[in-house]
C-alpha cells in the first residue's frame, strides 16, 4: 500500500481542520442569535438615547427571538461607553444606541479612544430628534429676521444657553451664528433642563431646545418659537416655520440615534440586525410614541447610515474650526 508523505498528511489536516473552522463559523451565523443581545446606551438613564433604545430593544427582541437588554454605561460625554463597544467582539451580541454627538467627539475631546468611522459597523439610523430656537419672550423680536436684527444691533452683549458643551444643541447654535454672522457667547449648563429653566427664568435669553422640552412652554407662553432646525415642519409645532424658511436658507441641525455594532461584525449578522430593527422601527406604537414627542423615525440601511455618519463628522469639523472651538483638555 503506498504511504501518504508526512507533509502531506499534515497539510490535508491543515485543510480538514480548517474547513471544519469554516463551517462551525458560517452555521454559527446562520442561527445567529443564540444567546441575549446588550444595547449598551453610553448615557445616564432617561435621556434621548435611553428611551430609544428601550423603545426598540422589546420589538427587536421579538424579531430575533432572543432577548434583548439595555445597559446604560455614561460618562465621559458618552465616550466609555462607545469604547467598550468599539473594544467587544464583533459578533452582534454588543451593539450601541449612538447619538449624532459622536461626530462631534472627536474634534472637542484630545485622544479619542476609537476611530468613529472606522471602529463601528453601522447597522441603521433609528430616530432624528429637530430641536427649536427659543427665547424668553421678554426679547422684543417676534420673529427669526427680527431676532437676527436684534442681536445684529447688539454686538456681542447677548449670550445664549448650552446643555453642555460640543453637544448637538451647542454645535447647531454655533452653526447658526455662523450663518448669520452674529456674535454671542455660550453660557455651558450640565444638561438640557437646566438650560431651558433658565431660559424660562429669563436669566440666559435663548436657546436651542430639544422639541419635548420647550414645547410646554412654548405652548403656555413662557417661551418665544423662532424655527425648528430640521428641514421640515415637525407635526406637534406646524405652525413654526423651519430655520431655513424663516430666513437661513440651508440650515438644518438634528439629533439622531441609531444602532451600531464593532467593526468587522459579519455582514450577514449586520443583515439580521437590521432587519430586526426596521421591524422595530415600524412598529405602531413605536411610530406614536415618537411622533407625539417631536422625532421623525427614520431606519436607513447600514450604507446611509455609514454615510450620514462621513457627513456628519465632515460637517461639524468644519464647524468648530470656523467658530474657533478649542478642544476639552
């Protein structure tokens, strides 16, 4: 009988094994997923990233048949917890619930752990939330070309209220200057809450305001609505006109939340947990639930998303250079 060489032994265990890897691995994504997903939000409990995430994970998990949990990890303007997720293994079982801050995050925070548009794999944006240019209704100006008039006479004199700084409310403001040419400076607070309180108390004259928050006021006239920052009208303020219409051609500022997965995560996986979340998008009471708070839900495929994202970090870059924003040290 004639003898197969040693080294051609080895090599076809080489291949076997090797073939044998390639399967294992193709089954094991084929029935992915096998055991509970994690949305890790890289905020405090409450905020805009919290209730999306916890308004998709139940529809998500009923999609995938698997359980479905969130895990709130702030801090560090949503940076540690984006790095563990950048840093998780790339098998669709850690994904994050991103907010548009982090296109903003790497030009306002030196050494940035991660990489935003090579450390993520998109899956879909999920939600954009417009904010509304608001001020105390003490300023004599009732409209958008009699505010610019207004701050345009007063150089530099006037401030306006941020719920913290190289947030998404910060930047638009800013972008907004930019495109008016007028003068003011920040008055930083540590959340949106605070900012609109003392807008309302008339100790700060306006801000950009996430629509939930000022819309009571504005309704029972503690607050003055000049324009929504989005492109179009929003459905709970139809009688405010968008920035862009009532006199900043181009303008728009939202906030937007949407799913990632780390880099390298498989395609088919990507597939699957995009399907997942369409699904949840689409949701009935999902879709109430938003619109009645202001947001427009969106979920775009892993390629808009991915695009949203180059734009977004082109955009805000050009920003802060133009307005002179100087890092966090």
């Amino acid at each position: 009988m004639k003898t197969v060489p040693t080294t051609s032994r080895l090599a076809l265990r080489a291949l076997t094994a090797c073939l044998i890897a390639v399967s294992t691995g193709a089954h094991a994504q084929d029935s992915y997923p096998t055991k509970p997903i994690r949305i890790i939000v890289p905020a405090a409990a409450g905020g805009g990233a919290d209730i999306t995430a916890r308004m998709i994970a139940p529809r998500l998990s009923e999609h995938l048949g698997q359980q479905v949990v969130v895990e709130n990890q702030g801090g560090g303007g949503t940076v540690i917890g984006m790095e563990r997720v950048a840093r998780a293994a790339p098998d669709g079982y850690t994904l994050a619930i991103a907010l548009s801050s982090l296109t903003i995050t790497p030009y306002v925070m030196p050494k940035l752990p991660y990489n935003p548009a090579k450390d993520f794999a998109p899956i879909s944006q999920v939600l954009r939330a417009p904010s509304i240019l608001v001020s105390h209704p003490s300023l004599p100006a009732r409209s958008l070309k009699e505010l610019i008039a207004f701050v345009k006479a007063n150089p530099a004199k006037l401030s306006y209220a941020s719920p913290g700084f190289g947030g998404n409310q910060h930047l638009g403001m800013e972008l907004f200057l930019l495109a008016t040419g007028l003068k003011m400076g920040p008055a930083h607070y540590k959340g949106m809450a605070p900012a609109v309180a003392d807008v309302v108390a008339g100790h700060v004259p306006m801000i950009i305001g996430d629509v939930l928050g000022v819309m009571p006021h504005i309704k029972a006239g503690r607050l003055r609505a000049y324009g929504v920052t989005s492109a179009n009208r929003v459905s709970v303020a139809p009688d405010v006109p968008t920035i862009a219409e009532a006199g900043v051609p181009g303008f728009e500022v939202v906030q937007w939340f949407g799913i990632l997965a780390p880099a390298n995560t498989p395609r088919d996986i990507i597939a699957k947990l995009h399907a997942g979340t369409v699904y949840a998008v689409q949701d009935p009471a999902t879709k109430e639930h938003f619109i009645r708070a202001g947001g427009q839900l969106v979920g775009s495929t892993p390629e808009e998303f991915a695009a949203v994202i180059r734009d977004d970090l082109k955009k805000w870059g050009k920003v802060i250079k133009d307005a002179g924003i100087e890092p966090q040290q």
